[in-house]
C-alpha cells in the first residue's frame, strides 16, 4: 500500500516523497529505483523488533523519532502520511506534530481488537485493550483518519472520532498486471493440473485468522461428489505443518506452493477457476482486488472491507463468518456453470477497474492533501 501510494503519487510529477519504515535493527539511508517513472524515492529506516508469526513489529521509538526529527530540521515538509493505528510506529508523528507544524494524516487498515480479530485468543484481548488506550488516543490525534472501506466509518464513531476528520479511499490495484492473456501453461504441467480439472485458489498467509482449514474441508468435500480439482495454496506462515496434516487424505488435490514473488502472482489468478478467502478477519484484502482484476469470481467472508470489493451475486459470492456450508454451495455453483463463472469474472474485472485503479485513489489522495494544506 505505502509504496504503491508513493509510486503513483510520483508519477504526475507533483510531489517529493520520504519514506521512513522499520528495519531489523539496521540504520541506514538508501535509494529506492521505482520502475516506470524517473524519480527517485529516499527510503530511511530506523531499528524495530519483529514477531514473525502475528506479522508485527515494534520500533525502537526514540530512534523513529530522532530520524524524523532530523529530517523534519533539514527539509520543509507539508504533511506526514502516517500508516495503520495497529502499529505503535504512528505514535512518533504525533508527538512531533506540534513541535514542527505540520499536519499528519493516518490511513489504517482495521481496527484490530475491535472488528478484526486474529483468531489467538490472547492476542485478540491485547489487541482489544490497546484499541480502547493506546489506539483510541491515536485515533483521535491526527488530523485526518483514512479507512480503507466504508464500514470503517460506523467504527471509527463508534470510538469517539469526529466525522469531519475520516475519510474512505482504498488500496489501488495495478490492473495491467492482471491481464487475462497470461500463459500459464508451465504452471498448469508443474503442478500436473489437468485439462479437465477445476482449480481452487487461495492466496495469503497459513495462518489461523485465514480458515484455510474451511478451504480443506470444501475441497475434501468436492471431489467425494466427484469434481476434478486441485486446490493451491500460495503463501507461507506459522500453521503450515498443521494444514500438511490435514490434507494428507487429498494430498494430491492440495498443492503447498509456498512465497511466490509478486511479479509471478497474477500468473496463479489466470490459472485459477475460483479464489477463495474463507478468512475470520480483512481489511481491505489486496487479493481480492488482483483476483478481481484478474477477472476471477471470488468467495470469501463478509468482513469488513469485503463486501466494497465483491457485489454479492454479481462479482463472486459473500459468506456469512459461521456459516461455512455456504462455501460449498457458493464454490460448486460457480464449479458447474461455466458461463456463470465467466459473467461473474467480467464484471468483477470492470468492478475494480472502475473502483480500485490507482488513478482514482491517487485523486482522492490528492484532493484530501489539498485540502488539509489549505485548511
């Protein structure tokens, strides 16, 4: 998302842009190459500790503050564009904000605690707790708030947060990636799909917020009522052995294929039939917009962001958090009616390209800029 946003914020040529994030213990200044435009982006990191299996860092918070403090002394900034209230790197800005005058924007994710949940249960009380302090506090700091779906917005009530202060603009997506035209053949040879097998796809993290378990259980399922298929799994994490356990019955319908590097992953949507996000929790979920992109139908759980990126029986299906037969159904429909399938996939394709392309978040993001500048 940040370097997508300072990408394509580049691109017309208008802004200067720092990026300042967290590394592992490293202190270093470098130039980051951005492909498909002359600028240059100045990345500086500062150090913070990572806990690899609930995807989280915690930054070295004097050492944030000292790098942004001394850019804020050298350069005349206009704004700080901060990322996620879940990450206690967007306390720093805060309590610069006074000293240099300088607005400071936050665009956050989910509300975790709150309305997204990671499935552990003593995570989710320490999530829940820092939401209703520390997160709260946050919330209620910065000038502006940008969710990155419309429920957000009776969320952020909810905490207290005035209205006049948040706004709804999403992720973009990089729709000419996702072209439909992809030769996918070796794929097709590498994980021995056949010509007559449907394809089921998943595509995040193996972890227990994500239900790949639900995906298991559909596929075990399908092919008992006799569907050819396999089911790949692209992505890696923390509960990867236990779903090898489970798909021993089907070990040859369920492909591991582990971390793909982002220019391959529009390869695996073309060869896809069906994406499928039986996730506990989302945000905004990127993949859903590729697979959409891609002109795939997507099935996943009405959570969240979800329900901005699929129109319920247009686009792909919603499926209620519990009601997981619903998977089923929804899969296997969109399994036996091929021109269903295709219909879904076209207008899920013009969905995100007239809602999600990078040039209509880019405008949004421009026009909110302007306006706390001005004001």
């Amino acid at each position: 998302m940040v370097h997508g946003l300072a990408k394509h914020l580049l691109a017309n040529g208008k802004h200067e842009i720092t990026l300042v994030q967290p590394s592992r213990g490293s202190k270093f200044v470098e130039e980051l190459y951005l492909k498909r435009t002359d600028h240059k982006i100045e990345t500086i990191t500062y150090s913070a500790f990572f806990f690899r299996n609930i995807s989280y860092n915690v930054p070295n918070l004097i050492n944030e503050i000292k790098v942004l403090s001394k850019l804020l002394s050298k350069k005349k900034y206009d704004i700080i564009q901060a990322y996620d209230q879940t990450y206690l790197s967007a306390i720093a800005p805060i309590l610069l904000r006074k000293k240099y005058e300088i607005p400071i924007v936050l665009t956050t994710d989910n509300i975790a605690g709150y309305s997204w949940f990671y499935g552990d249960t003593f995570v989710d009380i320490a999530a829940k707790l820092y939401v209703y302090s520390v997160g709260k506090w946050m919330l209620n700091s910065y000038d502006r708030l940008i969710f990155l779906y419309t429920k957000a917005l009776d969320e952020a009530e909810k905490l207290g947060t005035p209205k006049d202060r948040v706004r709804v603009i999403p992720n973009g997506v990089e729709l000419e990636k996702f072209k439909l035209d992809l030769d996918i053949d070796n794929l097709r040879t590498n994980f021995s799909v056949g010509p007559d097998e449907k394809v089921l796809l998943f595509v995040g993290r193996l972890a227990k917020v994500k239900r790949v378990e639900i995906l298991i259980s559909l596929t075990k399922s399908l092919l008992k009522e006799g569907f050819k298929l396999k089911t790949l799994l692209v992505g890696d994490g923390p509960d990867r052995k236990f779903y090898e356990k489970l798909v021993r019955p089907i070990r040859s319908n369920v492909v591991f294929i582990g971390q793909v590097p982002r220019a391959e992953v529009a390869k695996y949507y073309s060869l896809a039939d069906v994406l499928v996000l039986p996730s506990l929790s989302e945000g905004l979920p990127q993949v859903l917009l590729e697979a959409s992109a891609a002109g795939k139908p997507c099935v996943a759980t009405n959570v969240n962001g979800v329900s901005d990126i699929i129109v319920h029986g247009k686009t792909g299906y919603l499926v209620e958090k519990w009601n997981v037969g619903a998977y089923r159904d929804y899969v296997k429909s969109l399994l036996e009616d091929e021109q269903l399938s295709k219909k879904m996939g076209s207008m899920a394709a013009q969905h995100v390209k007239e809602n999600f392309s990078w040039d209509t978040v880019v405008d949004k993001y421009e026009k909110m800029y302007e306006d706390i500048v001005n004001s």
